[in-house]
C-alpha cells in the first residue's frame, strides 16, 4: 500500500506539537547569551552556574530523597493492594476498593492536595503527628498517590501471570507468605521495577501537591524553580529542565524496555 | 522394564473385596454458586493404581482432582488418602503432588531448582536436594539440561521436568492433570509409555485426568468415565469398551452403532429384540428384563459382518447399501445403509492386500453375532 503524504505530515505536525517546546528549552539551555531568547552562541555556562547555586542543588537533593523514598513506600503498598485486588476471591466491596485504588489517577491534583493539607492539620492537631509539614508530609502525599499508579502496573501483572505457578508451589509444600515471596514476587518483579521508576518520575515532577503539603526547608525542586521563574526565567533553569528531562526520559526508557520485555517472554 | 515388583502380588486389587482401597472418595459435592461441578461422587483408587478420569470439559474430572490436590475444598463428602482424612489439610501439607496442565515450571530457576523446589520445602539440605533432584532428572532423561531455564526447554522436555518436580517429593499419590495435553500427536505416544514406565518403576498411585480415550484406555489400570458431575462408569479400559453400562459410555468410548428396540418373549439362551432398524434379532437373554421393556443394543463397528453374499448361518442379517467408505490404511470404515434409510458404521481390517475390498454403491448383507451385541437399558 502507497503511504501517502498525510500521514508523515499529521505525524510531523503531532510531534512537532508535543516537542518543539520541549527541544526548543534544551537548545536554549546551552545559550551564551543571559535574554533567556536571544541566541548568544553556544556555551556550557549555565550547566557552570547550576553547580553553584546552592539554593537549586539543595532542593535537587530532597527531591530526590523525596522521590526515592516515596517510590519505594509506593511499590509496596501499591504491590500489596493489587495483590489483594487479583488473588482474592470476589469479597464485598470489592468493586468499589479496585475503583478507589486506581481514582487517584484521574483526581484532580489540587483536590488531592487540599485533602491531604487538611488531614495532616488535623492529625496534628488529634494525635500531635505528622507535626508541622516538612519531608515527612510530602512523602506521605506521595507514596498516596503514586501506589496508585503501582497498582495499576502489578495489578496488570499478576492478572498475566499462570496462576498455577502459585498453586505449584503451594503443592510443593510452600506456605501462602513463601509462595508470595519466592514465586509471586520475583515472577513479577520487572513490572514492580518499571513501577518504581514511574512513581519515581511522578514524584520528582509533582509540584502541585508538594506545595500543598510541604513546609518551612523542604522546598522541592520544582516549588523552587517554579518560585524563581516568576521573578523572570534565567537561563539556569533552563540547564536544570534539561538535566531532569533527561533523568526521567531515560527512567521511562528503561521502565518502558522493562515491561515490553517481560510481556515479550510471558509469550 | 527389567522387573515388575507389582507382579508378585495381585495387580488387580479391584477386584478382591476385601483389599483395602489407598485412596477413598465418599459421597463428594462440589458447588460454584448454582452449579453443581461434582455430584454425590464416590470413588475407590488402590495403591500403585494408574487410575484415568476421563470425560469431556466441564464434566467435573478436573475439579475432583482439585479436591484432591486441596486447592478446592468439598461442598460435602469425604477423602481418604492411606487413612487420613484429608479435611481441613492445606495443599501444602498433602501427601499428593500435582503435574499442571500448563506444567507451571518456575520460570525463574532452572531446570535443576524447579525439581528441588519441593525438597527444599520438606525440610532436606541443599546437598541432598541438589543430589535427588539430579536423580529425578536422570530418570526422565534430562540430567545434561539441569541449568538451562523453563523457557529455553522444548514442549516435551518441559513435561518431564514438570514430571520429575512432582515425583521428587515422592508422594503417596501424582495428581497429572492432563498430562499429554500439550503435545503433539506422536510425542503423545511416545510420552503414554513412558509415563506407564516410570509409575510402574515407582510405583506411586497416579490419578490422571483426561478428555482423550485413546490416552485413558493405552494408560489405565482402570478408567471412571464422568459426566455432568457424576461417574458414568468404573472399570478397566476393556470392561468399559466391551461392557459399557450405558448409551453414553458406549457412545463416549470408541464408536457405536445404537439400536433401539422392544423386549421379545423370554428364551432360555437368547433372547429376542424388536427393533425398527434391523428388525427382530437375536441376543444372549439378560437377567432383569421384562418383556416390552425399551431397550438399547450397542454394536462396536469392527463386530458387524459386511458381505456382498447373505453370510451362510447368520443368524442376524440384513441387506443394505454402502453410501460411503473411508480407506484408512490398517482398516476401512463403512456407512451402509439399510432399508428403513438407517444408517450402520462398519469397520473392516484390511487383512489382505489382494482382496477385492466393497466399495461404493455396492449392495451388501449386513450380519451380526447375538454375542456381539451389548443390552443397555439407560
């Protein structure tokens, strides 16, 4: 069949569309000129000052302690409600619970923010924990709703997976806690580490809940960036954006090369 | 197979009224909501037995044997295995071990960790794990693939390993739920002897669950043919093709000409039967039979005479024509057709190669030995 000359062009246009904004940051990233639009020549300048903004690489530094820790809080409780989830007979309420886990996903972000704002004030204020909103608020925010996410993964997952390799064990001699660990677990752990990386990315990109939930001194990297564009874009942050554009597209690369291969070996 | 231990003693335990059964199943129920999956099923295996349960999908076979294995609890009813009542034993703690129709191989480990899997469980050291798993391997004769993974076996060889798994832990009884399932046709009946092999070497009670006959009847000590939840019939593979209990039986096992009729008058040797199709014939008198009483004659395609000339001294003859013929090699089979437009399969060995075999549209008598056939009264 003749291709014809409308699909390459819708195709150019979509992604132009989705990714000229992107490419055009990154080439002006490695601007010599200090007008964020005016092209100057090429330089490493920014990626220079970056280094030494200590404002920057401190927020740098709990997002990323953020975003790993809340990943990992994530993936178990996302793993453990999607276990639940597929392994369980039909229980009341069953329904219900798969439409709760997974709401978080199309939740407005404000309306998750507001919420979590208002039951930490209030746990405050009953049982004297979380005190005040710091790392430990945004955490919290954040292995809530990227163990959505998770669970959407595994739950995906463990529906793929033979359910007799389970049974196998069991019949072997294994207890339900062995059987989870040494079968269920490892079959399904490259789903789990795909899962890791996109709670990962979702936590090192929220802005909208962290400033919801954080505090005095735990100012993520995208509240500081977000703070310091409204006094005028530098070309500094420019060098940051690109610097994380490349950590999350390689996070998702290797999330997206994971699962593809391991649906590719369930056939 | 050098020697047959199970020889010495009677191979036929079934048979003694006193022998004491190893696996007992009383009065079994299984119901998913509405629907009853196991009836009322009662079911008595020996040790050493290669018992076949066979019957088409959705009959029950499978989920009797998940019973067994402990993955669904009954309704009601119990089981036995060497006198433990099994109620209330997890799968994990039963003395049986199951070989999965998908054979559910670890695909994490390797050939070798798969077969040790349960010996590790049950408590035996990584040396002696490692060392009866290598025995197990050398027994179905995949000693040299101990390292590879699941996935980079054959069909066939991932069979045996899922084989040796399940025996490793040498348990009182191997659930295989359809164990040839995924092989093709020759690799089958390869795998059928085998299979009889090493259970008769073992020695361990194997149940198999199947929908294929050919499998049941090559494999069996004896066969319980299910339907609709219930067993139809238990017997050895030749009670059940030569003295079906009923239409359905008859019909699952093998093929078979069905002829309705009508009771004649009691005779001492023979009785007659009024049927529609081939008139009134003769057949050896049953006990329990009234006269006028419906029943059913059962004829196996392979006991019909087919002659061009009336067979001299038949005592059971009609004339028909043949409408279609099949050559298969070893035998040919036959549609003839009567005078009342029933139709009648018959199957002939090709014997000779010099013969003039019947062929289409030839004119032909039909005969049948009263011996031959079989009164059915359900």
């Amino acid at each position: 069949m003749r291709r014809g000359w409308f699909l390459p062009l819708f195709a150019t246009l979509g992604f132009g569309f989705l990714y000229a904004p992107i490419v055009s940051l990154i080439v002006f990233s490695f601007n010599e000129s200090r007008l964020v639009t005016v092209w100057g020549g090429f330089s490493t300048r920014w990626y220079g000052e970056l280094i030494s903004d200590g404002q920057l690489l401190e927020a740098a530094w709990v997002s990323l302690k953020i975003a790993t820790i809340s990943a990992s809080l994530a993936v178990v409780i996302g793993t453990l409600a999607a276990f639940v989830l597929t392994r369980f007979a039909r229980f009341r309420g069953k329904l219900l619970l798969t439409g709760m886990v997974t709401a978080p996903l199309v939740m407005p972000e404000v309306i998750i923010g507001l919420s979590l704002l208002l039951l930490f004030v209030a746990m405050e204020g009953m049982l004297g924990w979380p005190a005040g909103r710091g790392m430990t608020t945004v955490i919290i925010a954040h292995s809530t709703f990227c163990a959505a996410y998770v669970a959407v993964i595994a739950q995906s997952r463990l529906r793929d997976m033979d359910e007799s390799l389970e049974e196998a064990a069991r019949d072997l001699g294994a207890g339900p806690v062995r059987v989870f660990f040494d079968i269920t677990l490892p079959v399904i752990a490259p789903a789990l580490v795909s899962g890791w990386l996109l709670a990962f990315t979702l936590s090192l990109d929220d802005l909208v809940i962290a400033s919801f939930v954080s505090g005095p001194g735990a100012s993520t990297l995208p509240m500081v960036i977000f703070s310091k564009v409204r006094l005028g874009v530098s070309p500094d942050v420019n060098a940051l954006a690109t610097i994380i554009i490349g950590i999350v597209a390689l996070a998702v690369t290797v999330a997206g090369i994971l699962l593809m291969r391991q649906t590719r070996r369930a056939r | 197979m050098t020697s047959n231990p199970a020889l010495a003693v009677n191979t036929r335990p079934w048979t003694d009224p006193n022998a004491q059964p190893f696996i007992s199943i009383r009065n079994i129920t299984k119901r998913f909501g509405d629907f009853t999956a196991v009836n009322d099923v009662s079911l008595d295996i020996y040790r050493s037995e290669l018992f076949c349960l066979l019957g088409g999908s959705g009959c029950g076979k499978s989920t009797l044997l998940r019973m067994l294995s402990g993955f669904e609890t009954p309704t009601s009813g119990k089981i036995l295995i060497d006198g433990q009542d099994m109620a209330g034993v997890p799968a994990d703690r039963r003395p049986t071990n199951m070989m999965f129709q998908s054979y559910a191989l670890f695909p994490h480990m390797s050939v070798e960790k798969n077969v040790a899997y349960g010996l590790l469980r049950e408590g035996k050291s990584k040396a002696e794990a490692a060392e009866r798993a290598a025995e197990m391997l050398k027994l179905v004769k995949l000693d040299s693939f101990a390292r590879r993974k699941p996935h980079q076996l054959s069909g066939g060889q991932r069979q045996r390993v899922a084989l040796a798994r399940a025996l490793a832990k040498q348990p009182k009884v191997l659930l295989l739920d359809e164990p040839l399932g995924a092989l093709d046709k020759k690799l089958r009946e390869e795998t059928q002897f085998e299979l009889i092999n090493i259970q008769e070497t073992l020695g361990v009670t194997f149940i198999v669950v199947t929908h294929d006959q050919d499998e049941a009847m090559t494999l069996a000590t004896r066969i319980g043919v299910m339907t609709d939840g219930v067993i139809a019939q238990i017997g050895e593979p030749r009670e059940i093709y030569e003295t079906p209990k009923s239409r359905f039986v008859a019909d699952f096992i093998g093929s078979v000409n069905l002829f309705e009729g009508r009771v004649g008058p009691a005779a001492p040797d023979l009785m007659r039967v009024e049927t529609e199709d081939l008139g009134s014939v003769s057949v050896p008198s049953a006990p329990g039979l009234t006269q006028g009483q419906t029943v059913w004659l059962a004829m196996r395609p392979e006991r019909v005479w087919l002659t061009r000339e009336p067979k001299p001294g038949a005592v059971n003859s009609v004339p028909g024509v043949v409408m279609d013929m099949g050559y298969v090699g070893h035998m040919s089979s036959y549609m003839v057709r009567l005078a009342n437009g029933r139709q009648v399969r018959v199957t002939q060995a090709n014997e000779s190669r010099r013969d003039n075999p019947i062929s289409w549209d030839e004119s032909v008598h039909v005969s049948f030995e009263p011996g031959d056939f079989r009164v059915l009264t359900q």
